[in-house]
C-alpha cells in the first residue's frame, strides 16, 4: 500500500492549481454574477487536458486512473466559482458514454466531450422528481428507426449551451430508459436559467422537448435500462463532488490560518488562541480523512467490475457534511468579517452546500449505505 503521489500526480495538481489561480479566481465574483462561466473557459480546460481525462485513449480521452481525476478537481475548485462543473460535466459524461456506449455514440460522441467541442450534460431531474425513475413523465415513443421525445427537464447544468446529453426517458414500455442527444436540435429549448445561492457559473436551466426524434441508435445501454446508467454516472459525479469540496474545504482552511495569523486580539494574533488553534486543528484533522477517502474511493473505481454505488455514497456521507463543517469553522475564525461578502470565505460557504442535494440529496445516500451495511 503506497499513500505517496507520483511526481506526475504533484505537477497535475500544481498546474491545474496554477490555471485555476490565473484563469478563475481573478474572475469568481464576475462569474457569479454573470451566472454563467467565460465563453472561453472550456478551451482552456481542454488545452490543459482537464476534459475526458477518464475515457479512453481511442476516442480521444486520456485514459487518465479516477485518482488523478479527482486530484484535478480538487484544485480546479479552489477559487470556490462553480468552474470546476464544467470540468466534472465533460469528464463524468463521456466516461459513461464510454462505458455503456456502442461503437457509434463511443466514436460520435465521446471525442468531442474530451476535445472541449460541446458541452456534455445529464437530464434527469423533472419538476416532480431528482431521484425517482418511476415518477419520469417525459416519454420516449417509438416510430420507426427512431424515438420521439416529449417532456420537460429541471436544473439541467449547461442545459442551454451546444453540446451532447444524456437524456433519461419512460419508453413505450414505462421504463427508464437512456439516450444520448443532441442538443443543437429541432424539438429541443432551454429557458429560464434559475439563479444560484452558490458555485455561480453551474447554469442550470429548465429544457423543453417537443417531438425530438433521437435515432435508435441513440439509446445508451439496454432498453429500459437506464436507471443503471444514471446510478453509474451518478457514482462517479458524486466522488467528483467530493473532490470538488476538498478543494473548497482546503481553500477555507487556507484563508482562516491567513486570517488568524494576521488578525490581532489583545495585542496578539489570535492564531495564538488556544480556542482558534483547536478550531484550525479540528478542521486539519477533518481535511486530511475526508481527503483520504475521496481519494480512495476513486481508486476503487478504476475497478469497473466493482458496483460503485455503496462505496461513492459512503464518501459523500462523510466527506460533504465534513467539508461543510471545515468552512463554517473558518467562517468563523474571521468573525464578524466572515459574514461579510468582502472575504472569498463567504463565497466557500455557499458553494460547499450545493453537495448536499446536487446529484443525490444526503439522505438518500444513508439510505443506499444503511441498505448496504445491513446486506
Ligand atoms: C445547481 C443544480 C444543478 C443540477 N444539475 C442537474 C443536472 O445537470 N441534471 C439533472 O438531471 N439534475 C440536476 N439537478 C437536480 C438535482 O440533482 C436534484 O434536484 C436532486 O437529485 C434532488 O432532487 P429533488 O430536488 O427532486 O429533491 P426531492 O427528491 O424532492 O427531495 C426533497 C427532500 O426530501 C428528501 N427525500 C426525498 N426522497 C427521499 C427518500 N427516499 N429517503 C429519504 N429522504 C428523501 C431529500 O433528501 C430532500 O431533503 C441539479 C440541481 C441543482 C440545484
């Protein structure tokens, strides 16, 4: 058991760390503002390698292990901007269209996710439901050599922008069943764009399909087998998740020993404070286990013969509510600056959240580890 990064794994992070302090922090409060990330950005992430980093070689990924993934996503997040959603999109996404794909959507698709030509998206989430298959009301019904689609999805992150989804649907039969579509197509519009509490730049929108024919060979994995599909993908994006909130957790903790060195109480740095010490130490202590396992967790996903489900809710159990805790406390060492929208910590406050109900609530995560432990 080796727990050392490689000396590729330390450059992966340092550069990714080095773009991310020069091409997103400077611009995080516009982003937020903007509610939408720099037209740009998804160039730049694929110049630097960070899309399709997961699938594989031949259709144009990088054949990159789950851990450097992860270790990439860490420090794309430390800005706290919700940047590192488009990475988490364009990775997590032809990774599955690789996994369940034919050889036409693995040779169609995935290249352009991994090239950065097209933002990749999942819809799922309806207005009446985030997590339930049997309550989907959009359906797919056959006619001829094709599916036409009807519906209308929730929340869907880069919903309004060109590029390819996964798209889940009842079919003829009332199952769950997935395709992937086009989205720069007749029969598909993106409306409102809901406004954020945190990570600014997500762009979730509501999508309309009115008769949207998507060709048979479309469908991703087996006929009214899609919850599979969502539930592999979902794995995967939650261990991102997890990632992602590491990162933020780390900046926190960053900007609370900052402030704690150089904030004064009595004449002294209040980093000097036993309280202030065992506040910093607490959260120290959390970051490294909740990094750990994130970690490790991403590790076991390189096995795809392992169900990842247990394993990746087990991760974002402990590591959300962790991280969460890690920038309250630093929240808290700033005082009454900290509730202020003049320090980045603020903005860390916000975003850890979105984990909590983003690609599966915290609830339904002790669900599928309680089921587990009693099995
Ligand atoms: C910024 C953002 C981006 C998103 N991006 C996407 C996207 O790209 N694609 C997509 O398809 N969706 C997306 N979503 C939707 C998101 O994944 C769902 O909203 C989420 O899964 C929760 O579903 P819900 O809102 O319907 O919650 P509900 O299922 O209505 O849950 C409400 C509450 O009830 C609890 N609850 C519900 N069922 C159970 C249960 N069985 N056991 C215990 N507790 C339960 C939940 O824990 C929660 O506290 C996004 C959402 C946001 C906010």
């Amino acid at each position: 058991m080796d727990f050392n990064l490689s000396e590729k794994q330390n450059m992966l992070r340092s550069s990714v760390r080095e773009f991310s302090d020069r091409e997103i922090e400077p611009f995080a409060a516009q982003i937020e503002k903007d509610g939408r990330l720099p037209d740009d950005l998804i160039a730049k992430l694929a110049g630097l390698g960070m899309l399709g980093m997961t699938a594989p070689q031949q259709y144009g990924g990088a054949g990159e292990s789950n851990v450097n993934l992860v270790l990439a996503i860490e420090q794309l997040s430390y800005s706290g901007a919700g940047a590192w959603w488009l990475a988490a999109m364009n990775n997590s996404i032809p990774a599955c269209m690789a996994h369940f794909g034919s050889e036409y959507i693995k040779a169609r698709y995935v290249p352009p996710l991994c090239k950065g030509d097209g933002y990749a998206s999942i819809q799922f989430t309806e207005d009446d439901t985030g997590s339930d298959p049997e309550a989907l009301k959009t359906q797919a019904v056959p006619s001829g050599d094709r599916y036409v689609v009807s519906g209308a999805k929730r929340f869907i992150t880069f919903g309004a922008r060109d590029g390819y989804a996964m798209l889940f649907a009842k079919d003829e039969d009332g199952k769950c069943t997935a395709f992937v579509i086009e989205k720069n197509t007749s029969g598909y519009s993106a409306d409102k764009t809901w406004a954020l509490m945190g990570a600014g730049g997500i762009e979730a929108t509501d999508v309309h399909l009115e008769n949207l024919a998507v060709a048979r060979d479309n469908m991703l994995g087996a006929k009214g087998k899609g919850f599979g599909v969502l539930l592999w993908w979902i794995a995967h994006e939650k261990v991102i998740q997890c990632a992602a909130n590491v990162g933020m957790a780390q900046a926190a903790t960053d900007e609370a020993v900052r402030y704690a060195r150089s904030r004064l109480s009595r004449g002294k740095p209040i980093a000097d404070m036993q309280g202030i010490r065992w506040m910093l130490g607490e959260m120290d202590s959390r970051l490294e286990a909740a990094r750990w396992l994130t970690y490790r967790t991403a590790f076991l996903q390189d096995d795809l013969a392992r169900d990842p489900g247990t394993d990746a809710a087990k991760a974002k159990l402990f590591v959300v509510p962790a991280t969460i805790s890690i920038v309250e406390s630093a929240r808290q060492v700033h005082g009454a600056y900290g509730y202020t929208r003049e320090f980045k910590i603020e903005r860390l406050c916000r975003a850890v959240l979105g984990a909590t109900c983003i690609a599966t609530s915290l609830e339904l995560n002790k669900s599928i580890v309680g089921a587990s432990v009693v099995r």
